[in-house]
C-alpha cells in the first residue's frame, strides 16, 4: 500500500499551541513581504496534519520571484522552525491588476543597473 502515515492524534491544547506558534512566525515573516509592497496570508492551517496553505498578494502578484519566495523562503522557514509543518503548500493572488501590483512594490523583479559610477 502507499506510504501515507495517519497523522499524529494532538488534543486541543497542543492544536491551539501550534496555531498560536504558526500566527507568531507569519508576523515574523511578513514585514519582509511587506517591504517590497506584498503580503503574505495564511489561507489554512491543519494543526493535526501539518498542511499549510499560503497566498502572496500585493505586489507579490506581479513578482517574478513569488514562487521562490514560497519556496525556499516561507517554507523553509516553516517547516524549519515548526516541527509539526509537513507541507507547505500557496500561490500568488490572481485576481490582483498586474499593473497595479507592479506599482505596489520594489522587490527583486526590478530591474538594478548601476552605470559603473558608484563601483
């Protein structure tokens, strides 16, 4: 058979105690999201079998790093610093203005030339 394992049976206190460690690290990592004019939401959260859901919005719509940002950056954070995290899983808002998002941030998609002058 498959190599799914039931998840580990927690009682309400330790559900609410990985819920309220989850919510401290999305504060702790937001600001830098917010920095380049995104945001970072938690959509859902099974307490009992470590799935996270994730969503980018804000300029992070139109970013052509969001995808790493899930990736390695919120879920490896995650999953590094919550043992129970089993899988991180998100997107990127689709139903943001791609022009507007583009306007709202700074992050790594803006092009950075330097004439030479300041090397």
């Amino acid at each position: 058979m498959g190599g799914m394992t039931e998840p580990a049976a927690i009682d309400e206190e330790e559900s609410a105690r990985r819920l309220a460690d989850l919510a401290e690290l999305m504060e702790l990592i937001r600001p830098a999201v917010q920095a380049d004019g995104g945001d970072l939401v938690l959509v859902h959260a099974d307490a009992r079998s470590g799935e996270i859901e994730v969503e980018l919005r804000g300029a992070c719509s139109s970013c052509a790093i969001s995808t790493t940002t899930l990736r390695a950056g919120v879920e490896r954070i995650l999953r590094d610093r919550l043992d129970w995290v089993t899988e991180v899983t998100g997107g990127v808002d689709e139903t943001a203005d791609p022009f507007e998002s583009m306007v709202m941030g700074k992050g790594g998609y803006v092009p950075r030339y330097t004439s030479g002058a300041y090397d």
